[in-house]
C-alpha cells in the first residue's frame, strides 16, 4: 500500500498545499525583519509613521496585555487596574471589597476563584460576568475588557512607544466574532483589536491592516485593506532561501 505523500502530493513540497494561516504569517513576519521590508509594507499600506529605531518593535501573536498583567505584582495595582475600566458606581462597589476572594467572585465561578491573588481578567467567566453585569451595555464594556486579554492580533509593529500599525491576516477564514449565548452582543475582532490597542494599552496612533487572499467588499470601517499578492510583490527577497522563495511566489500568481 502507497503512503498518503505518494497517492495524493505526487511528491510535492508541503509548502505547495499549506493552507495554515500562521504559517504564512509567520512567513510575513520574518521578511519584515530583514533587507529594507519593514519601510517597503509601511509605503504599501501608505502609512506615514516614522521609524525610530530604538523603539521600534515587531510582534508575531501580539499580546502586550497579557504579559503587562504578569509583571503587577501588587493586588492593589491590579485592583486599580480593573476599577479604572467599570462604571463609577462599580468602582466604588469593587474598591469597598476587602476579601481578595470576595472581590475575585465578583468576576470568577466560586469553582476557580483565587483566595489570594486578584486574577487576570482574561480568566473571568462569561457566564459569571452575565450574573454580575445585568444591563447589556455595561456586560458589553466588562466583556471588552476581559476578551482584550485574550486576544493576539497576528502581528504588530511599534514604529514608536507611542505609533503602531495592527495587522489582521486572512487566507481561507473570515474576520471572528464574539458572541455571547442569548444576548445581542456581538464584537467582531477588529473592533477588539481597536479597542486593546486605543483603549487598553492607550496607542491613540494605530492603523489597522486586514491581508486576505482576495479584497473583500465588507465594509470593514477605518481599517485598510490588502492582499498577499500585493504585499509579497513589494518585498525584498534578498538573501532569502529557497523555501521563502517558493512560498511567496506561490501567492504572486
């Protein structure tokens, strides 16, 4: 019996069929840190961002929030944190609370809740937090908040501390939204994204990028669009093997 390579691929490289979306963006990612690339996309995208080069930074699964949590090592910080993002009368409400694990309750199921440590709010509970937040609006802004701590646009680049351009890549799936189980809230990934970046981490100057395979035609607001043809077709393949070689000219046909 002949092995699946051999019945089906005829011998071809995987690279030929590959249909995972990390790996093409991880593809991305690496041209972008080599040759003269990193200006090339921003003159693609016609983004005006100077690069400082001893801020600039590029990021494959971006999750600033996440670990910015990880490195607070005062429950009060945390506290404040949090407070910082609900509505006045919570804030009062949640600052009141003594008990470390009284205050974790009011985000976590009593299951997971943490007796000592106030927890990453990315760990609440959807279904605890529609328990607590009655009102739609305000589960809408709480369950933001928490879902910014989850989220991990593909890649993103700091042209600056202050300046960033977020990059959403698309090959065979659509944009993803959140949902929550019998309640009208929807929040797609962009506005997520837009959200973590301007609201959370407080980088007023972000432009956002969505890359597919074909232009869409769904409106998809402030956010620019372009597709792998037209960013692989301005890179600069210089001292590239190959492999790089093979995988962006199969998105140049």
């Amino acid at each position: 019996m002949g092995n699946i390579l051999n019945l089906l691929c005829d011998n071809k490289t995987y690279s030929s069929i590959n249909r995972e979306e990390r790996n093409l963006v991880a593809i991305l990612y690496h041209l972008l840190l080599v040759n003269n690339n990193l200006q090339l996309f921003l003159n693609e995208i016609e983004c005006q961002f100077p690069v400082k080069e001893d801020e600039m930074g590029i990021y494959f699964e971006y999750a600033f929030a996440r670990d910015l949590w990880k490195i607070i090592e005062s429950n009060e910080k945390k506290r404040e944190v949090i407070c910082n993002y609900m509505t006045e009368n919570r804030k009062d409400e949640l600052r009141n609370i003594e008990s470390i694990e009284e205050f974790n309750s009011y985000f976590v199921s009593n299951k997971s809740v943490s007796k000592t440590t106030i927890q990453n709010p990315g760990r609440w509970n959807v279904s605890k937090l529609m328990e607590t937040f009655n009102n739609e609006e305000e589960l809408k802004k709480v369950l933001l908040f928490k879902w910014a701590f989850n989220i991990k646009p593909d890649i993103v680049i700091h042209t600056s501390l202050k300046e960033a351009v977020c990059i959403e890549c698309k090959l065979e799936s659509n944009i993803a939204t959140y949902t929550v189980k019998n309640k009208s809230i929807k929040v797609f990934q962009t506005e997520l994204q837009e959200y973590l970046m301007k609201q959370l981490l407080g980088i007023k100057d972000t432009e956002f990028v969505l890359i597919s395979y074909k232009s869409t035609t769904k409106n998809t607001g402030s956010i620019k669009q372009s597709t792998w043809k037209d960013i692989f077709s301005k890179m600069n393949l210089q001292g590239n093997n190959e492999f790089i070689k093979r995988w962006v000219n199969r998105y140049l046909q």
